[in-house]
C-alpha cells in the first residue's frame, strides 16, 4: 500500500475496474471481431452496420482505458495507489463485462452470438464459466481488500 490507500479505496476500485471493462472490451474487438471474425457488436442487420458497432464497441473500450488510467495517475500522483484493490476492481470489471456480454448481449437481446454455424453450448458454457470464475476471484480480492482496509481504519 501506498501513502493512503484506504482513503482512496473506492477510486483505486473504479479505476480498476474502468480498466478491466476497456481491457476485456478492447481483447473481445481485437479477437472475435477482427482476427476470427466470428461475429460483429451488432449482427441484426448489414455487414456496414455491424462494423460501425464494431468502431463504436472499440471506442468505447479505448475511453474507458484511458480515464481509468487518469485515475490511476491522480492516485499514484496522491501515493494512494492501492495494488490489491485496483486488481480486484480489474477482474469484477472483467468478470462482469463477459458475463453481461455472454447472458444479455448473447441471449437474452440477441444482438450476437459468439460464433455462428457451430453447436454453441460449448462456446456459451466456457465463456460464462470462465467470467464467473473471473468475478468471483475479483470478488474475493475485494473482500480481502475490504477487511484489510477495515483493520487499518480500526487501528489494527
């Protein structure tokens, strides 16, 4: 831990957790929709519509990226930069961006699939399980991080 770690926990969170939604979001354009080319943001409609969301998709996780790395100048500028925390911010912030893609963008709006013309039970299983797996471990860090902050604020 830093200088104040503790009192900047919530912001070492966000900006972790800033980064690993503009992370996770940036690996799933550059991967699926690029180099496997198995499916674009939004597959409802023309080839030109699903690579305008794919522009879109990918801006948003470069701004995301870059204010989360803002917020982690300011807290290593304050000597508030708290490893632990941002790391847990990070995985819930993965865990959550694949597990909402994977539940609401896969089935329940439908705006794309992981792949098409394959059976697709495998792809959706590996790909929630492994963001649960993903979130839980962040999850768990964040408890960890919540008692440690809770000793220092006791004194202990």
């Amino acid at each position: 831990m830093g200088g104040r770690p503790c009192g900047y926990a919530t912001r070492n969170f966000g900006s972790g957790f800033l980064f690993g939604l503009g992370l996770i979001a940036f690996l799933d354009e550059m991967v699926f929709h690029q180099l496997l080319a198995w499916h674009h943001f939004y597959d409802k409609s023309t080839s030109a519509v699903g690579l305008f969301s794919d522009g879109l998709f990918h801006a948003f996780s470069w701004f995301a990226t870059v204010a989360s790395l803002f917020l982690l100048a300011d807290l290593r500028r304050r000597d508030s930069f708290w490893m632990k925390r941002w790391v847990s911010g990070l995985l819930i912030g993965v865990g959550f961006f694949q597990l909402y893609d994977g539940i609401i963008h896969h089935k329940l709006l439908r705006i794309h699939q992981i792949r098409y013309g394959v059976e697709i039970l495998p792809y959706d299983l590996i790909w929630n399980v492994t963001a649960l797996f993903i979130l839980i471990g962040g999850v768990l860090l964040f408890i960890h991080t919540q008692r440690q902050k809770k000793l220092v604020s006791e004194g202990g």
